[in-house]
C-alpha cells in the first residue's frame, strides 16, 4: 500500500513525509482492517514531526481517519463487513490501572496514540482494536467526518471541563480546525462567544458560525471571559488570555504541546481572583462516543478543505503558517 511515513524528526519546510510501499497490514483477533477514505490534518502531526512530541519511528502518521471496513480479525463482534468507521487519537490503554478504572482513560501511563506509537491514516489502510473504533453517523461526508474525531471531540472535552453555563461568555484563542467545530457546539448550548485571531479570514468564519465578537489576540473584549480556551501552538497566549478573564474564571489549554515556553506570569496580576489553569491531556472513548451523536443532532457543519495524500507535507506547513481555513483533509487514493 502506499503510505506518506515519517522517517526523521525535521522541520516540516524540510518536507520530511516519505511516500513509499509498505505490506498491507493484518489484523489481529479482535482487530478491523479499515480501507482509509479521508484524513484530518492535525496540529499535533507538527509536534510529532518537529519533535515537540517523540512518536515511534519510523510512523505512518494521521489520527482523524474515515474509511470502511475491509476485513474482520476471527473475534470482531461489534462490527461488519463495510461499515463505515471512524478512528482516534486515542488507540489503546492498558484497561486496568486506577485511571482506566475511573474513566480517566487519557491519562493512562500505557496510553497508545494513533498515528505516533501504532501506524495512523495517511495510507490506504489501517488497523484498529474494534474497541477503539467509532460507526459514523450518516449526515457528513467521509471529509466532515474526519475533522470530528480529533478538532471536534477534544474540543468537546474542553467545552466539557471549563466548567461554563448557559448564557456565560466564552473567549476562543485561535480560530483553526478545533476552534471552528467548538464555536458550533457553544452557540448550541447558548453560550456568548468572543474569537481572538490574527487571521481576518478566520475572524471572517468565526462571525459566520456564530461569534458575536472577533478581534486580534490583544484586543479588549467587550467583557470579561468566563472561560478562555486557548488553542494557540505559542506560549504568549496564555498571560494574554488570563487578562481578560474574569474572577474566579477558568482558562483551558487545548493543546499537546507548545511551540515556545509559557513566560513568567504576574501572580498578582494576572491569576489571583481564584482564575483556574486547566490542562487538557488526550481524549477518552467517550468523548468521542458522546460528540459524535451529538454533532450529527446539531447538527455541525465542518468547514475542509480537501487535499491529496502525496501532498500532506505541504498542507502541513500551510496549517503552520495558519492558512488553512477550517480543516485540512488528505484524501486516500485507491
């Protein structure tokens, strides 16, 4: 099969994805072999290649995948032959430690993810745990599907763990493939939204999909955040955020990693009044379980932009130059 592999920690201005064949792979007993249709492009993908984040080399990188079900390993139950299917960031845990036990999955010391530690889908096929598989709901494409299951449910835990209300102010930093799904989910359960990015297309999109403020990272809301969620990939964001925030309000860090060192924070200044930092770290099975249904109900509308696999090392440095509107998608040749 043709794969697009990492071989080398590089810049990605290196171009350092590698087409070449690999064996198709087999499936274990209770594995599905998925013939890959479409794959989000995700920030994280630059940490993995620029080393922000160590994966296994060399990897077959890509964990918003989409496609259907090719084979079944001897002891699928969950699924059939041709199902559509959609797998995440999360590809498996060790099932029995106090945080698997709590449902705290994510945080599990053998956690497992897709496209850094097991082959993801920037092939033409994958395998997966049936466990760790999700069916698709039937309103999005194959390319808005893809976006859902990293942007769209790790958002989702983000709107989940602020700790927001109805009616409460919500202030987005970054306005890219998660940022665009979240602002749906937030108008939808009635919060008020502020966007703050460079970008005048982004601001542009963020209006369109229900943002009743945009303005640049440094600019002054019209009133103080309950809740900040940073999606920036630099530091600086985060004393920006905390400056509008409001007493006893929570900002929430979206990402895995930071290109650059968060610098020194006022203590007085800036986070006394009870402000909350809130990390976010991977996602559970049923953060996705959960969003999926939910936004098929929505119902979301992802906005993509579809590219072919041969060029993810350009759409990847696109979307770190911030010029990818929505969400990039590689789409997986036959």
């Amino acid at each position: 099969m043709k794969a697009m592999v990492l071989k080398e920690v590089s810049p990605i201005e290196k171009e350092p994805l590698q087409m070449i064949d690999l064996p198709d792979p087999v499936p274990g007993s209770k594995e599905i072999l998925v013939k890959v249709s479409a794959c989000g492009v995700c920030h994280t993908e630059l940490d993995e290649i620029e080393g922000r984040i160590q994966p296994k080399l060399p990897i077959v990188l890509g964990h918003e995948i989409v496609g259907r079900v090719e084979r079944l390993g001897p002891e699928v139950e969950r699924f059939n032959l041709g199902d559509r299917v959609g797998i995440a960031w999360i590809n498996s845990t060790c099932g029995k430690c106090n945080f698997c036990q709590k449902g705290n999955e994510n945080l599990c010391q053998e956690f497992k993810a897709t496209g850094c530690h097991a082959h993801g889908g920037y092939a033409r096929y994958t395998v997966i745990s049936e466990d760790f598989a999700y069916l698709i709901p039937e309103p999005f494409s194959d390319a808005e599907a893809a976006p859902l299951l990293c942007a769209g449910a790790i958002g989702y835990r983000d709107l989940r763990l602020s700790g927001m209300e109805g009616g409460q102010t919500l202030g987005l930093f970054g306005f890219g493939a998660s940022a665009h799904i979240v602002i749906q989910v937030a108008k939808y359960w009635g919060y008020e939204i502020f966007v703050f990015t460079r970008s005048g297309e982004h601001r542009e999109l963020a209006k369109k999909l229900g943002a009743s403020w945009t303005g640049e990272p440094q600019d002054d809301p019209p009133k103080k955040l309950h809740c900040a969620i940073d999606f920036t990939p630099v530091g600086e964001t985060v004393p920006i955020a905390l400056r509008v925030l409001e007493k006893g309000g929570r900002l929430v860090i979206a990402v895995i990693r930071k290109r650059n060192p968060i610098p020194p924070i006022d203590y007085a200044q800036l986070l006394w009044d009870e402000k909350e930092i809130k990390s976010v770290a991977n996602i559970t099975r049923k953060d996705v379980e959960d969003f999926l249904p939910l936004a098929a109900k929505i119902p979301i509308l992802p906005e993509v932009q579809e590219f072919e696999l041969r060029e993810a090392n350009k759409v990847l440095l696109s979307l770190k130059q911030g010029k990818i509107q929505g969400a990039g998608v590689l789409r997986i040749p036959d």
